[in-house]
C-alpha cells in the first residue's frame, strides 16, 4: 500500500526551482484559517448562556445552531468543490471570508432567532469558501512525499482553538457583552486572515515555478478544464468505503465529545474533575494527529489506520471499564488519540485513490456520503444510556464500531500510482521543511 503521497514518476528532466519552498507558508495558513473559520464553533458553549438569556431559547434549540452549521457547510460542499478544483483559489477563500465576517456582524445584531439561523447559514458558507475543503486542496496540491504531516500540522489550527478561544470568548463577553464580543472577534479574524491569505493562498506550486514538496522534475499538466460526472466517483467502491470508514469514526468521536462529561458525572466525579477527561482526550488528540501523519508519510496509509483505530479501540475498551478518574482520563486519551489521527488522513486516503486535480469535488462528495455516521452518532449513544441507564453498553458497541470502520477501510484498492485526472506525474525527491 502507498504512503501518504507514493506516486509514479516518468524520467523527469531537472529544472530550476525557486527557493525556499513556499509550500509550508501555505501549511500554516490552512492552520488558521481553519482556526478562525470552522473553528468559531468553539465559542458555542460559552454564547449559549448569554443567547438563552437574551432569546429565551431552550438550550437544545440553540444547540440545533451546530447542526445548521455542520449540515450547510457539507451540502455547500457539492457545490464549491468542483470550483475550487477548476478555479482560482484566492479570490474564493477572500469572498468567502468577507461574506463570514459580515454575517457574523449581522449575527451580533439579530433581534429574533430565525435572524440567527438565517445568518448563521450565511456564516457556514462564508466559513466553507477558506475553511476544510479548501485548506485539503491546497496541501493535497502541494505535498505528495510529505503530505501527511503536511495535513497533520494543518489540521493543528483547530486543536489550539478548541483550547484558546471559549476562555477568549468567556472573557469577552463578560466585559462587553456577547454581541460586541462576536463582532469584536469576527473583525479581528478578518484582519489576520485577509493579508495572510493574498498573499499565500497559492492554489499549485507549478503556479510559481514549485513542485509538490519542493522537488524539482519535469512540470505536471494543468487541472480538468471541466468538472468530472458525480457518477464517475459514485461508481468507485473506494468512495463508499472510504466514506463509511472514516464517517463511523468520526460520528464515534463526535458523540465521545458530546457524552464523555456526563459519563463523569454519572461516575461520582465534579463536573470539574469529568472536565479533565475531556481536556485529556482533546490533548491526546492533537498528538494522534501528529502521529498519524508522520505514519501516513514514513510507513503507509494502512499502518496508520490501523494504528489509530486499535488505540481508539482500546479506549472504548476502557471507558467500558474505568471507575475511576485516573482510567477514565487515560481511555479518553486513548479514544482521543486514535480518533484524532484519524481526523488527518481522509483526504490522504481520497488523494490516493483519485488525485489531486479533483480532491475538491471528491472531498466535498464524500463528506456528504459520511455525514448519516456523524448525525447518528450523538444520539444514538443517548439512546442507549436512556434504554440501559448507562453508557457502558455504548461503549462496547463502539469497539465493534471501529472494527467495522477498519474493515472498511481495508476494502479500499489504492491505485498503483496516484491518480491526476489532466495531470502529469508528480516529481520525486522531497525536500525537508
């Protein structure tokens, strides 16, 4: 099976290439804008007390504001996807800041709450348009050697937001309030990202006389002119099963982050002392991402499934079985490990089997072929406890979850060499970041 960016090469003839390599600039520019677009959501606890007070909204009404979010970004998905792969970059991901900067004044403004889901869809396809799918076709379009720790590091942004911005947010509005606080931290978002992304949004290294992980070889072919049929890619097995793979996983960690605190508190322990696991299983995360994409690069795409998911399994295993905060802060690690390795190598593995010149389309496709996992997930695992009176059972049935995403993902052919619809071969000899 591949690494990360195994791909063929055919005699290529050396050329000058321009130093230092830009693609690492285009790394931590993908961190960001991750960072301050999907990663806004972070302030969803901390607003939902002042929204509640303000609207007199219930809390699970105001919660549906995450799935309004989530759901819009996906669908918009089908349609930006095949445009980012055929377009300009830069002026999507600008356009699509300032349409998310203006919506996010607009949200700090509403007076009724269908003005805040109205605003808050404009705001997920303002946040879509410089947010995921555009951040995987740029490191998927820069990086084949090193794309996994590439896309490792990218996915970086969202981890230290989770951390830093709820006691931001917090801190804010408890000095100005929350609708000055939003306004205040949506201008400021604008302001790092506008310059940030004119003047590193590079769509292809061939764009500025580069290649993929700053090798030097023989120039690859521009991208398809036009887009490829949905049809073309539904037909591959490798999409269902890549699809069903990582949306089991990812609808397994989304309801771990949902049920893990109550978990706690159903154990005997505070609500401050459940807290710790969950902060273990989010730090454990962001390592498991680092890990899986050095695996993804230096032994392979499968080992580092497979590493991932036997850790994540161990953890369900775990949780199954801990009463007592020391274990349960090590099997959420454990779940957090496995579960955020996993996070970083879907668009590996999309990139593998169809190639950089449509992982826009592909991507934005098969989120939508992963989305029924991570909807179920959450209250299917609330199911349970109410039918049971706890979250064990649950618990055990994830591990047969993960077995099953792993046997999915063992389903899945790559290629013998990566393909590039309208595209060349990708040049060979990676340079060191």
């Amino acid at each position: 099976p591949p690494t990360a960016g195994e791909a063929a090469s055919a005699d290529p003839s050396e050329i000058p290439v321009r130093t230092p390599f830009f693609g690492w600039r285009v790394v931590w520019l993908t961190a960001l804008t991750q960072a301050l677009g999907i990663g806004l959501m972070a302030l969803v606890g901390v607003l939902i007390p002042a929204l509640e007070a303000e609207f007199g909204a219930s809390r699970a009404t105001l919660a549906l504001g995450v799935s309004i979010f989530s759901l819009t970004m996906i669908f918009y998905g089908l349609v930006l996807g095949p445009r980012l792969d055929r377009g300009r970059i830069r002026p999507i991901m600008l356009s699509g800041l300032a349409l998310a900067t203006l919506a996010l004044l607009g949200l700090s403004r509403a007076a009724e709450l269908w003005q805040l889901a109205a605003l808050l869809v404009l705001v997920s396809v303002g946040a879509a348009r410089y947010g995921p799918l555009p951040a995987h076709v740029l490191i998927v379009n820069w990086f084949s050697a090193l794309r996994g720790r590439a896309m490792a590091l990218a996915t970086l942004g969202l981890s230290v937001t989770g951390f830093s911005l709820p006691p931001l947010g917090a801190w804010l509005i408890g000095r100005m309030g929350w609708r000055d606080a939003l306004a205040v931290l949506g201008l400021g978002a604008a302001a790092i990202l506008v310059p940030l992304i004119w003047a590193f949004a590079v769509k292809r290294p061939e764009d500025i006389g580069q290649f993929p992980d700053g090798r030097s070889g023989a120039p690859t072919s521009e991208p398809p002119s036009r887009r490829v049929p949905h049809g073309v890619l539904l037909r591959n097995p490798n999409f269902w099963w890549i699809g069903a793979g990582f949306g089991l996983v990812m609808g397994a960690m989304i309801a771990s982050a949902l049920h893990l605190v109550p978990h706690g508190r159903d154990l005997g322990l505070s609500l401050q002392r459940a807290a710790l696991a969950q902060m273990s299983m989010s730090s454990a995360a962001l390592i498991g991402k680092l890990v899986a994409g050095w695996l993804a690069d230096r032994v392979g795409l499968r080992f580092a499934v497979v590493s991932m998911l036997c850790v994540h399994a161990a953890g369900w295993a775990g949780l199954s079985q801990a009463q007592e905060l020391p274990f349960l802060m090590a099997a959420a690690a454990a779940v957090g490990f496995g579960g955020g390795g996993m996070t970083t190598l879907p668009a590996l593995y999309l990139a593998a089997c169809f190639g950089r010149a449509v992982i826009g389309q592909v991507g934005g496709l098969n989120a939508l072929a992963s989305m029924p996992f991570m909807v179920i997930g959450p209250p299917l695992l609330g199911w349970v406890y109410d039918r049971t009176g706890g979250y064990e059972p649950a618990f055990y049935g994830l591990i047969g979850t993960t077995a099953v995403a792993l046997t999915l993902l063992a389903l899945v052919r790559f290629p013998a060499r990566e393909p590039d619809l309208g595209g060349g071969p990708v040049p060979e000899g990676p340079s060191v970041p």
